[in-house]
C-alpha cells in the first residue's frame, strides 16, 4: 500500500467512527437534504450563516463510511470560513475527485485522500454527496436575501 492508501484508510476510518460535528442545529440559516441512490447515503446539512461567514456548519446523515468520513471533515473545514471560501473549497474537492488531472489543493488538507476515489465512480457520489449538498444550502440562502 502506498502512503496515501494507509492515510486514506485510517481518515475515513477514523471520522465515519467519530463523526465530528454531527447533530442538528436548531436554528439553521439554511440546510439542505442529499441522497445518493446507489449507494443509499442520505445526509442533511445545516449552516448557520453570520452575515456572509459560516458561523457554524453540522451534519447528520446515515451511509457508507465514505459519505459518513466525507461529511465530517467537510464540516471541519467550513466552519469560518466565507460563503465564497466556502464555494471555492467545494468546486476544489469536486475536481479533485472527479479530475485525473485536479492537483490536491493545499488548502484541502487531509481531504486530499479523498483523490483515491476517482477509481470508483459510484464512490465519488459517496464522497462528494455532503459537498453537492452543501453548495445547494448555501445557494438557497443566496437566493433568500436576494428577494429581501
Ligand atoms: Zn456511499
């Protein structure tokens, strides 16, 4: 195994065991459902928004590892952050594992391992499922203050 499949194991066993940041928020600015069909994950975001920074960002969901250890450490990273950091951090993790030819962002961190995937299309859903379903809760909340 090359380093990167041990670092891959040991992440996604690692957080789908201890998923970090997963429970409700009761008062989210905005959330979103997802669900991946071939897999059967199901997950549910939820974004607290102050103004235009992620004051705090949760999960819940029920899936494979995979879908479990990538909304985790998904959440991780988007805490703080802006809603336009927030997007750039998505389109990142999208290309790089759908993209033979994406370079791991730095700023990615440990999702990097997430690039094994790209093998696997139906593991790709898995990973990206929170992602795709994030950048729909933040485009929804978009949408509401632009109708205020
Ligand atoms: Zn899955």
């Amino acid at each position: 195994m090359s380093d990167l499949d041990e670092l891959y194991q040991e992440v996604i066993f690692d957080h789908s065991k201890k998923p970090r940041n997963c429970r409700k928020l009761e008062h989210p600015t905005c959330d979103a459902g997802g669900h991946n069909p071939l897999c059967g994950d199901h997950v549910h975001i939820y974004l607290d928004l102050d103004g235009e920074t992620i004051k705090d960002v949760s999960f819940e969901g029920k899936g494979c590892a995979i879908s479990t250890a990538s909304a985790s450490m998904m959440t991780g990273l988007l805490k703080g952050k802006t809603r336009d950091e927030a997007q750039k951090l998505i389109d990142g993790f999208i290309a790089l594992v759908t993209d033979e030819k994406a370079t791991a962002g730095d700023e990615l961190g440990k999702l990097k391992v997430f690039s094994g995937v790209r093998k696997f299309p139906v593991r790709v859903k898995c990973a990206s499922l929170a992602w795709r379903t994030a950048e729909a809760a933040l485009k929804r909340e978009a949408k509401e203050i632009s109708t205020e």
